[in-house]
C-alpha cells in the first residue's frame, strides 16, 4: 500500500515539502535547480511509493560547485584550526538534535529498520564530524637537521615541512549507509582545509541534503560543501573528471571503482577508493558458539546485508558445522521483515527493485550450479523489494555466489578441516576488506589474524568500529583508509621548505 506522509514525523514533512520542487542543488551556499531543470524520483523501497523529486544535475550544475569549492579553498584553508574545529562539532550537535527526523529520512530512502539508523549510524555520523573536529586541531609538521652543507659561507640551513589542504575534494558516497558514510568523508576533508563537492547515490539522496541545510546552519561558509545529486554514470561521471577536482574520495564497488580511476587520470587526482568485499568470518571448534553463531548471522544479515564489510562467507570446521549452520538457518527464519518504520520490523527490503532483481539473479544461477538454499532465497514484498535472510550451502569453492559479492542478506557457508585449509580459502579472493575469527584459542586468534590479507580482522566480534579505526581493504577493495587519524593524510599535502639564514 503506498505510503501514508501524515504518519511521519512533522520535521520529516517539512523537509520533504522543502524540497518537493526539485530544489537539491547546494551550490556556493545557495539552494538551486538543476540548471537544465532535470529532475528523478526517489522512492521509499518497501512500497515503490515517491517521496520526492530530486534534482538531476549536469556537467553546467557540477561546473558551478566545483568553480564555487575552488573559490571557498583561500578562505576555509585560512580558517584557523580552533574555528573549523569549532563548526564541525557544531554541526555533530545539529546531526544529534535532528537524529530522528534524520534517521525517518534515511529508512524512508534506504529501507533500513529505524532503529538501525537511530541507534548505530546517525550517531556515528555525529562521532565523526566530532572526532575529526579534535583532529583539526591536531595537524602539524615538523623541523629537521639538514645536512645540506653548500650553503653561503656565513649562513646556516633551516629546513622544515607543513601540511596544506589538498584542495577541492569530489566526495561520492554509496547508497547503503548514506549519512554516516557522508560524515566519513567530509568531516576529515573539512578538518584538513579542504572544500568539498557531495555526490549522494541517485537512490539515496534525502539525508546528504538535509546534512546540507545543518551545515549551513552551522556556519559552514559558503562554497566550502556543495551538494550535486544526479545519476552516477552523468553526474558522477562529470564530478570525477573535472579538471578542478584535485581529489576523488569514493565508496561503491570495485567496477565502478575502476570507471573512477580512469577519470582520475585526466589531472592525476589523487584517490581513495572503499571498494568491494566478500569477507570471511571462521568458526574455529573451541568458539563459544553462543555468541559465535547470532555474530555471524548478524554480520550478513544487519542491514539486509547491504554492508560493504559484511561477513559473506562463513566457514566453519567440521565438527561444529552442522550445529552451526542449523543456528544460522534458524536465527534467519526467525528475522521479522517489514516496512523499516514498523517498530518490530529487523530487517527492511533492499534499496530499490533493480537491486532485489540483481540479488535474485545471483540466487537463480546459485541454484543451477547445484547449491542449496537452507533457509530464504526468495524475492518478495509488495514492491518485490525484499530479499528473505538467505544460508546457501553445497557450494563449491570456484562458484559464483561464493566469489562475487552479492550485497544483499545471502550467506555463503562451507565446511573445513584445518588452519591452513581454512586461510588459504579465506585468502582465495580478489577482495581484501575484512574478516573475523570466532575461537577461544589465543594462538589460532593471533596466527590467523596476521596470515589473512584483509584491512581489518576482527576476533570474536564483527564489523565493530568507531571514528578512531581506520576502515579499507587491500587487493581489490581497495587504497587508502577513511575513518581514524589515518584518513586526514588522504586530504593532507606535505610540503617541504628550505632557507637560507
């Protein structure tokens, strides 16, 4: 049934009629149309119902924000640190005192349960923006002892570094946790001294403009965020290769990562790029497997699996298998799934029907290679937007559903014998974001966590972080790191200087 707008929260309305026209382009500290006047609809997931008009912007709209950044850099770069510190932090109280006006936006647009985005990631939204304000604070150079001896006679050598905002920053940002993936590349960018141009995913665009109007309140002068919506292959595309863009910081997947950085070469723009996952989590036999089991689960289904770090793969040794893989059925059998505003909802749909047709397609070609759903596997809702909590086994290590990532709730689970079997097929991937072991056994805990090629392994637990942890992968997830002290240096220029004196 379509959704009912009087049931939502009045801020929800009020920003909803805000921008009902198509007015969703922040451009130099104004709000305007498209310049063509393109707009798209956004849809709320579990019904199909549109909650909108989002402006489509073009080459002219992202021309403008990127000449605006540019202009804004002499006067954010100047800014002294107390005072960009000062505003970010003003802008996580903004994010905290709209927390569900912004949390009814982000489960209308992405389908996440409620809870998902009030208690977990609007708050690490706020984390963000309030970690990296101290980091403002915090950027510093050093002085060193040259040992240059060709100077004048009479004089000395003084030699030193300082860091400078790289310069304009095309931050594109994915659909599946849209606010507080946002605040991961814009509070570090903003603390560094750098202007900032947002491209939201076209699914997904309601919270990144309402970010934008809290920043403007905030004091965030004018130019240094501006706000592009539109469709990747347009306006993302224009974004990543404009040539006043000095650096490109990108969150999506490993194909499109790749599109990414062949625009990069036009003006060598520096990139950081969160790709792709098909992570890992083992069962060793001595794990407690009270928190063993709803851990794993948890890791692939939080989110209707949408989590680029969510645990795909399950293995798990043989002589628990079967209690295990029986848990995991019946923990997702057990999961209630429902419009993500319903108050006993856990797991909502996935972001739009072109996705639940893609998830489906991986679990159809799944089952002609001969694996077995034990639980889920199905498409249904009343927009066919749900995807029911999937366990697939009797697979083989070189099929598809084991290999791709298939970001939705489909968890791939295989038996094995011993470590080195168990390594060497958690390693058998093209992706390297993350992985978790669940054993009792310090030595297995320590071995195992540095013999796996992932960017974070977690022991015990799964996709635990906090704006301290650095968050990236290696092999084809991807380069550089966002989150921690760590992602300022992707927004940081080091500069040498030399005197005489």
């Amino acid at each position: 049934m379509p959704l009912d707008f009087s049931t939502l929260r009045t801020g929800t309305r009020e920003f909803l009629a805000r921008r009902a026209s198509g007015q969703g382009l922040l451009i130099g500290g104004e709000w305007a149309q498209a310049a063509n006047g393109g707009t798209f609809a956004t849809l709320d997931p579990a019904t199909g119902s549109e909650l909108g008009q989002v402006a489509k912007a073009g080459a002219a709209d992202v021309d403008a924000a990127v000449s605006a950044a540019r202009a804004a850099l002499a006067v954010w770069g100047a800014t002294v640190p107390a005072e960009r510190a000062r505003i970010l932090w003003k802008v996580a109280d903004l994010i905290e005192a709209n927390i569900d006006d912004l949390a009814e936006l982000e489960t209308l647009d992405q389908g996440k349960p409620l809870f998902v985005g009030r208690w977990a990631e609007i708050p690490g939204a706020v984390s963000q923006f309030r970690f990296f304000a101290g980091q403002a604070m915090a950027i510093e150079g050093s002085t060193l002892e040259s040992s240059i001896n060709y100077q004048p006679a009479g004089k000395q050598m003084r030699t030193w570094t300082v860091r400078e905002p790289v310069g304009v920053v095309a931050a594109i940002v994915p659909w599946n946790s849209p606010l507080v993936l946002t605040a991961m590349k814009l509070a570090p960018a903003l603390a560094a001294g750098c202007t900032v141009v947002l491209k939201p995913a076209e699914d997904t665009s309601l919270t990144a403009l309402r970010l934008g109007e809290l920043m403007i309140e905030a004091g965030v002068p004018a130019g240094v965020i501006n706000i592009v919506t539109g469709l990747g292959g347009e306006t993302g595309a224009a974004l990543a290769a404009h040539p006043g863009v000095a650096k490109i910081a990108f969150t999506g997947s490993t194909a499109t990562g790749r599109a990414v950085l062949d625009a990069a070469k036009t003006n060598f723009k520096r990139v950081t790029l969160e790709l792709g996952g098909k992570s890992p989590s083992i069962i060793m036999p001595d794990a407690d497997l009270s928190q063993a089991i709803p851990g794993v689960a948890n890791a692939i289904y939080f989110n209707g699996g949408q989590v680029c770090i969510a645990g795909s793969r399950l293995y798990v040794h043989r002589s628990v298998h079967d209690q295990v893989v029986e848990g995991v059925a019946e923990y997702a059998k057990g999961l209630k799934l429902g419009h993500g505003l319903a108050a006993d909802t856990q797991m909502g749909p996935v972001v739009s029907l072109r996705h639940a047709e893609r998830v489906e397609g991986f679990l159809q070609r799944a089952r002609a290679e001969g694996a077995t759903m034990l639980a889920g596997g199905e498409r249904t809702g009343e927009a066919g937007t749900f995807i029911t909590p999937t366990l697939v086994v009797d697979v083989k290590p070189g099929m598809e559903i084991v290999r791709e990532e298939v970001f939705g709730p489909v968890l791939v689970a295989q038996a094995f014998d011993d470590v080195e079997e168990v390594i060497a097929a958690a390693n058998d991937s093209e992706y390297g974001l993350a992985a978790s072991v669940w054993t009792e056994g310090l030595s297995n805990a320590h071995r195992m966590s540095s013999a796996i090629k992932a960017g974070t392994v977690w022991i015990n637990c799964h996709a635990m972080y906090d704006p301290t942890l650095a968050i990236g992968g290696v092999k084809q997830s991807g380069w550089g790191r966002d989150s921690g002290r760590q992602a300022l240096e992707n927004y940081l220029e080091w500069k040498t200087i030399c005197a005489v004196v």
